[in-house]
C-alpha cells in the first residue's frame, strides 16, 4: 500500500470511528463505492478498533504487549501468604489478595507477582526497581511496602498493603463530594506525590484507578511499577519504553521526550480537571489513539468552567450537555453553581498544571498544592491566564504562513512585544535559579536516602551507612541556605532536611552516630529557617504547624538527650503557642490537631517525665497535659480506625496518661491505660517498627505497675516479656543505640525486680550486666537518659546490697549514683526529677551511716535529703515523688532518735530522743496522708518506710519500747 492510499484508508477509518455503528455501514457505501479492496482494508482496522476496546486508553502502554495472565489459585501460597483472590492485573504482573497464613500474625495483604512469561530481564528490572523504590516512601497517601521476596521457583514477589477503596474519581462522584472536599482530598495525593518527588521518583502513571480512597476517606496513592528515579543531578531523563497511560500522559511523555517531575504535575492537572468536571479534557474530541496523541501535544483543554456548558449533536440531531447534569448537582447541586465555582482561580490553576511546556507548569507539585490551598483560603493565587504574547507566539508557530502575510501588524506591536520576551527572559533565569536548587535539594535527598538504602542492602544494621549523610550533607546544606533567602518553597526543603540530619547525627528515639552537639546544632538551624518562614507568610496555616513541629523536636531533644529541662520547657510551650495560632486560622485542621497533640505530650514530659529524662516533676499538671491530648487522639482514631498513624499515637497518648496515673498513685486506672496502649501496639508490631519499640517500653510500664503494687511476680512476667522483645530487637541492629538501650533497660528491670522477689544474688547480676551494657553506650553517646540509667542501676545495686547487709558496697554504688545525679544538677538545677533522686539518695545514706553508728553524718545525710524534698513540695504540692521522698526522710529521722536514744543510758537525754522519734514518724505520717494509695515502693523505684511501718514503730515510741529490729533496712515487716 503506497502512501497516498494509506492516507485515503486513514482518513475513511478516522470517520468511521467517530459514527455511532449503526452508521457506519450507510457511510462506507458511498464512501467506498465501488472500490471493495479499500472497504475491506477499512472494515478490518475497523474490526481491529472494536476488538481492542474502549479499554486501550485505560491501561498503560505496557500492557498491550504483556503475555496472559497465568491464573494464581485461590487457597494457594506464596511464600508465607495464603492467596484469596485475584483482585487487579497490569503489564508486569497480577496482584492477589492474601493473607499472612504462618502463624506469625494475621493481616490481609496485596501480593505483586510478576507473570509467568512476562518475566524477561527488562520487566525484572523494573519490578526490582519498584521494590525499591517503594522501600524509600513512607507516607501515609501512598501504599505501603511490607514484604517482599521469591517463590520457590524464583519468581519475584511483593506484599503491600491491601487497599480497600474505590477510585478517587468513583468515590468523589459516590459520595457527592463538593468542589472545596474534592480538591482538600486531591491534596492529599499531591502531599504524597511531592514526598516522592524529595526522593527522586517520578510517578509516571498517575491517573485515578492508581489513586484509591479508603471508606475513611484517605486516598492511597498506588503502582510505582513505572516510576522513574531521577538521575541526582537533576538532568532531565529520556526513556526508549513509553510506559504510561495515554489518556493522562503528558506531552513529552507522548513525544518521549524527557522526563522530569513536571510530568507528574500535568497528570495531576489531567485528574483535577476529571474530578471537578467529570469530562476528560481531551475525550471529547478524540476517537482514535493518533488524535489523542495530537490533541495532547498540539490542543489546548477546554477551560474546566466552559467545558461543562459544552453540548454535541446526536445522531438525531438533539444537541447534549457533553458533561452529564448528574455532574453539577453532585458537585454544586447545579451546573450553573458549578460553572460560577470553576471560573476565574480554578480554571487557572487547572491550566497552569497542564500546560504543553513543563517549565511554564508549576515547578514542583508543592507549589500546585499550595496555590490550591490558597484559592481555599480566599487568598490569591499565582496562576494566570496565558499572557498576550504568549498567545501571539503560539499562534505565530500555528499559522506561520498567514503570520507573513501580516508582518505589518506584527511591526507595530513589536514594542510590546519585545517588553514581553525581555519579561520572560528574566523570568527563565529565575525559573533557570529556582531549578538550579530543586535539583540541589534533590540532590541532597538522593545522599539522605538512597546512599542509606544501598548501604543498609549489605548490613545486618544501617547505622554504619548513616555516616555517610553527616559527611556529605551538612556543608553544603550551610552553603544552600546562605541562598535560600525570598524562596519558601526551598527554605521549608532545606529546614527538613536540617532536621533529618539532626535525627541521624545523635537523637535518641531512632538510631544514630552519637553527636548530640551536631544534633542540637541541625535543629536549630531548621527552628531558624522554619521561623523565618512563618514570619513571612503570616496566614500560612501549614507554615505555623510546621513550626509548631521544629519546636516539638527540639523540645524533645533538649529534654530526652540533653537534659536542658529549661529549654525544654521554653521549646515546648512556643510549640503549643505555634500550633494553636494555627488552629485559630483553620480549627478543623486535621495536621494541625495531630501536632497539637504532639506539643501537649511533650509537655506532659517535660511536666511529669515519660520515663525518660528529667522533668518538673509535677505528675498532676503533665496528667491534665496528656488527658488534653489523648482526648483529641481518640476523636482522631474514631474518625478514622483504619489509620495506623493514628492508632499509634493514640496508644502512646494511653501510655503517657497512665505513666502520670502512676505516678499519682491512681494504679488501677495506670493499669487499665496500660494494657489499652500494649494491646494496640502488639497489634501494629508486625508490620511497624516503632510499635515495636513501644510495645517494649509499654512493657516496662506494665511491670513498674505491679512492682509499686508489690506483686513481684506479675513484674517479673512482664519483664521478662520485655527482655525477650528488646533482645530480639537488638540483635536485628547490634549499632542501633535506641535498641541497645532498650535493652540494658530490661535488663535493669529485671535485676530490680529480682532484688525485691529475695533472689538478691540473681539480681545483683543481672543489674551489673546491665551496667556494663549502659556504660558501653556511654562510649559512643552521652546522652542524658544514658547517665540517668546508669545512676539508677547504681541505686538498685546498691539496695541489693543493703539487703545483703553489706553496707559498704551499698554505700559505694549510692556513691556512684550521687556523682552522676550532682553532675547533672549542677548542668540544670531545675531538674526537679533529678533532685528528688538526690533526696532519695541522701536519705539511703543516712540508713547507712546509722547502720554503721554515725549518727552525726547520718543527720547532715537525713538534713539534706529534707532540704530538698521540702523545697520540692514548696514548689509543687502535689510532686508524689517529692512527697515519697519527704516522708520517708522523715520517717529516717525518727530511726536516728531511736538509734541515738539507744546510745544513752534511760533518763532525760533517752526521753528526748524518743519523743524526737515520735516527732518525726508523726510527720511521716501526716505527709503520708497526702499520698494516694501509698506503697513501700516509690514510683521510681526507691525502696522507703511505708506507712503502716512507720505506724507500728509510732506506736512502739508511745508505748516507751524501742523497735527490738533494726529499722534501717527499710523493708516490709
């Protein structure tokens, strides 16, 4: 076939195409006529047309060209996964429904397998580089990576979290969702989107069957199995398979042309235009994938307002809307309420993001996101209708003939026109300078996460490969942000990238290198940056919250590493301050709501303490703090119960109400909060490394409840509990320091507990391999919870050994403990939970000179202990630790009138002595009284007089007896 009659076959075909069936006959008969050899020729591609579908534009590219699927049956396994059901198939693979089916745990999962027969090296690449690139993102719009591995017979798998939802297009259309909640969902992907892009991926097949929406309303963004990395550098990327769905393919996808993270935001613009008018912007004058492809390249879309008002002819000559009425009333109860809603912002910014240039679209999906977040706020938005000489450009490149023949006119406007190309030559440098640093920051996004990735791939731990971030990174992160001054949209990439840097060098809540200088240090510049940001952009409501979170984790950090409690304090307040100016813009912000409640937990910390770190010491005030927080939380995990986030920090929030419970004296209620947080975080553990870690800590708690309520047995089950899971995880990352600490925690626990259960020497040992493992961490990180764990182990040692009466290894570990908890005073005096351990401490000492017969050291010991504990009451009546601590002191002091009255012979200076002790016991009692439900031992685990002790030896001073036992070991009758 020559061309000539090529062109004569394409052309009858196109026409065909674009008749109802029913006409198509009636037109090849006159078209044709009698020419039988071109009607044959018509109606087989015709033929061909229709067997391929209206489906051919739904799939990607890919697909056309894959093998069958081979059908993977129900109730058969892969790996540990039992198989369910096929529930979706694509280009390199089908994707099943199954179940964990091992015993481990039980979850349902999305198993990707790649399909027998498509398995050639270059869809293996590629499958392998969606693991991969699927490890790198965590967000909470993107579906989730769990698993991964081969069959037996080697064919690659991945496990995914199963996403239960529809379309986003179904789902808004379903639900009638407004234009203001379709575009706040649509955000949403573009969150998740511009979190892929900070680590180089291009999604590359973003279209709405790629997005699903959970009955909860959370959009997921899924298949990544044509993603792109980004070359670091940031040069535009060139691909031979054009792999992509027509329908949202941008033009350089069509051309394939480079790619870059601009081809992303024209598909995003493809889906919005879909989701606020229910048109395809380009459906309607298309029928073949040939015009598709011009209109996409060469076609300029409809504005969504007046593409709604379009009609087209029927057969009958009837003329219908070509959006469906159904459209308007389920967007804005009417098309003409919709039309007026589209007009003006939204046709703009539509526009903006599809246009057929990727450098005049926006220049990152963040800057999209955040024009449509302004026009939700009333507040101006950048985009704006293309300008006259743009038009007059595109129009010259259309119809360059007709442009010669008015070359005068074109002469008199020059001047214009000329203003015009120098406004756009500035504007590409600018543009030229803005991509300069994306691509920067791309760069250093590259050396925070892949350099890891690849590193951790060949590690039992990922701790040695985190070195390579601080090496590389915070030089050229200073030389960046000399520059960044006047761009928000770098300065808020730069101050997160500070912070994770600061996260890796030497925060204790995930592992790190050890340098808390370097730490403290990174946060601040980010605190810097984050403030600047927010300054300049005073009704940016993400802004503030984001701020609000620079300060949450400096507070953190100053509280839990460094034990700056002060600053802590001042961090802490300025969070709650921060966030809460941005709920008073936007009450209903979920983000917001979620950092407030954040901010309120940490001051419940620094108020109470978490069991890390110092505090102030008022478990009252940190109790009112955590109850604010985790009444938000619970309305948060009640919206929405499938959200793993929000289960997360519901049951920390449970944890931290019930550590202040505790330390108030309310166990049972302690108790009850307890078990709620274990029981929702063992059922996130299997699949959520931080659940894991907290199932440790809620653990301890657990423990710490039934060593306060003296069942010693109860303790040692849970202990024991939480040796076994911070063993285990320990060894999975020998360097991870957060584990290594878990676990030299347990083993403190269990030491303790054992010295309480009599089985001292069993005890003693366990508290000094303890010892030996904290010390060992003290080499690599000085963190302040490293030395308050080391001063406390020293503390139970040292009640082991007064159980064995041997005073002068007590002595020597109270020693010990004493030069640790000084140090740290001296650094932050207001650390009021380290100075009620001094109290603590002085008055194990006077126990033990009395013990020994020093009975003029024991007083100044027993004075000091007082000084302390009443100052601490004086300044929060309700510090039940405080209060362990004054009772007790004085309950000592009542066994040093004793031991002194003993010293003298019976007369007046022995009748003194005894009425002293009675005295001072009268005074434990009283204090006593202002304790909830009391225990020999204190919420921190010191061991003291209890009350019903401290009652019998009253009434043995009243009754002139001098107690026949020795009353310092402070142990229950």
């Amino acid at each position: 076939m020559n061309s000539e009659r090529w062109q004569q076959v394409k052309q009858l075909l196109e026409e065909a195409i674009a008749l109802d069936v029913s006409e198509r006959r009636p037109y090849l008969d006159r078209a044709c006529a009698a020419d039988g050899e071109l009607r044959n020729e018509v109606e087989s591609l015709l033929s061909s047309h229709e067997q391929a579908g209206t489906g051919f534009l739904k799939s990607p590219a890919i697909d056309l060209t894959s093998a069958p699927p081979v059908p993977t049956r129900p109730g058969g396994r892969i790996g540990p996964y039992q198989i369910v059901a096929e529930i979706g198939h694509g280009g390199m693979g089908d994707v099943y429904g199954a179940f964990r089916a091992d015993g481990q745990y039980e979850k349902q999962v999305a198993i990707k397998i790649v399909r027998r027969g498509s398995d050639t090296r270059s869809v293996l690449e590629r499958f392998f580089k969606e693991r991969q690139i699927l490890a790198s993102l965590d967000h909470q719009n993107i579906a989730r990576l769990l698993d991964g591995g081969t069959t037996e017979d080697g064919v690659p798998y991945l496990v995914m979290e199963l996403i239960e939802g529809e379309p986003i297009d179904q789902y808004c259309d379903a639900h009638e969702l407004t234009i203001t909640q379709r575009l706040e969902i649509f955000r949403q992907i573009c969150s998740a989107v511009q979190y892929a892009h900070q680590r180089l991926v291009i999604h590359r097949d973003i279209k709405p069957s790629n997005i699903l929406v959970t009955a909860d309303g959370i959009p997921k963004l899924l298949d990544f199995g044509i993603a792109k990395i980004l070359d670091p550098s940031g040069t535009a990327q060139t691909t031979i398979t054009m792999a992509m769905t027509p329908e949202y393919a941008s033009p350089e996808q069509v051309r394939g042309e480079a790619i870059t993270t601009a081809t992303d935001v024209y598909s995003l613009g493809v889906v919005l235009y879909q989701l606020l008018t229910g048109y395809s912007p380009y459906g309607g004058t298309t029928s073949t994938p040939h015009e598709l492809a011009r209109a996409i390249c060469e076609h300029e879309p409809e504005r969504p307002s007046t593409a709604i008002l379009k009609t087209e002819a029927r057969s009958s000559g009837e003329r219908v809307p070509t959006v469906p009425q159904a459209a308007g009333h389920a967007r804005e109860r009417s098309p003409a309420r919709l039309r007026r809603r589209l007009a003006g912002d939204l046709d703009n910014i539509v526009l903006k993001a599809m246009r057929k240039e990727p450098q005049r679209r926006y220049a990152s999906v963040e800057q999209f996101a955040e024009d449509i977040r302004r026009h939700l706020e009333g507040l101006p938005v950048t985009a704006a209708p293309d300008s006259l000489g743009y038009r007059v450009s595109k129009f010259v490149r259309r119809h360059s003939v007709g442009v010669a023949a008015t070359a005068l006119i074109v002469l008199t406007v020059l001047g214009g026109v000329t203003a015009t190309v120098r406004e756009a030559q500035i504007a590409r440098a600018q543009r030229t300078r803005a991509e300069k640093r994306f691509n920067d920051v791309r760069k250093l996004a590259n050396s925070l996460m892949f350099d890891i990735h690849d590193s951790v791939a060949n590690l039992p731990g990922s701790t040695p490969a985190r070195k390579l971030i601080v090496q590389n990174s915070l030089e050229y992160l200073d030389s960046l942000a000399q520059e960044s001054s006047g761009d928000p949209s770098l300065q808020r990439e730069l101050a997160t990238a500070y912070e994770k840097v600061g996260e890796v060098q030497g925060d204790i809540v995930t592992a790190n290198l050890g340098d808390t200088a370097g730490t403290l240090a990174s946060y601040r510049k980010a605190l810097a940056i984050r403030r600047a940001v927010a300054q300049a952009n005073p009704g940016s409501v993400e802004d503030r919250i984001a701020l609000g979170g620079s300060l949450r984790h400096l507070c953190r950090f100053q509280l839990e590493a460094i034990g700056d409690l002060a600053s802590a304090l001042e961090s802490c307040q300025q969070a709650v301050a921060a966030t809460a100016a941005a709920l008073q813009l936007d009450p209903a912000n979920q983000k917001g709501r979620e950092e407030l409640i954040e901010d309120y937990t940490d001051l419940g910390s620094v108020q109470s303490g978490n069991g890390t770190g110092g505090n102030l010491n008022d478990p009252a005030a940190g109790l009112e703090s955590y109850r604010q927080a985790l009444a938000v939380a619970e309305q948060l995990a009640k919206d929405a119960p499938s959200d793993l986030g929000r289960k997360r920090l519901l049951a920390t929030l449970e944890g931290q109400t019930a550590d202040s419970l505790l330390e108030t004296g309310e166990r049972v209620e302690a108790l009850r909060h307890f078990q709620q947080a274990r029981a929702i975080f063992e059922q996130l553990a299997a699949s959520d490394s931080i659940a894991r870690l907290n199932s440790v800590v809620v653990l301890h708690y657990i423990g710490d409840v039934f060593v306060v309520d003296e069942k010693f047995s109860d303790a040692h089950a849970y202990y024991s509990k939480e040796l076994e899971l911070a063993s285990s995880i320990s060894a999975a990352d020998p360097k991870n320091i957060a584990g290594r600490m878990l676990l030299a925690g347990a083993n403190i626990n269990l030491g303790y507990c054992l010295v309480e259960m009599n089985r001292v020497r069993e005890g003693i040992t366990r508290l000094n391999l303890a010892l030996g493992q904290m010390n060992e961490l003290l080499k690599t990180s000085g963190a302040h919870q490293v030395q308050t764990d080391i001063a406390l182990a020293e503390v139970f040692l040292g009640q082991g050994y007064e159980h064995l009466n041997d005073s002068a290894s007590a002595f020597r570990h109270y020693s010990q403990a004493f030069e640790t908890y000084s140090a740290i005073t001296r650094a932050d005096p207001k650390d009021a939970g380290i100075r009620v351990n001094l109290a603590q401490l002085y008055d194990r000492f006077g126990g033990v000179y009395v013990k020994s017969g020093d009975t003029t050291k024991a007083e100044a010991q027993y004075r000091q202990a007082l000084e302390i504990a009443d100052s601490l009451v004086s300044a929060s009546p309700r510090n039940v630790e405080a209060l362990y601590a004054q009772a007790n002191t004085y309950a000592g002091l009542g066994d040093l009138s004793i031991a002194l009255a003993q010293t003298v012979p019976r007369g007046p200076v022995r009748s003194k002595h005894t009425a002293d002790a009675q005295d001072w016991y009268t005074k434990s009692l009283s204090t006593w009284q202002k304790v909830l439900n009391p225990s020999r031992i204190s919420p921190k685990g010191f061991e003291v007089h209890s009350p019903s002790e401290v009652a019998r030896r009253l009434s043995e001073c009243k009754a002139g007896l001098a107690p026949a036992n020795k009353p310092v070991v402070n142990r229950a009758p």
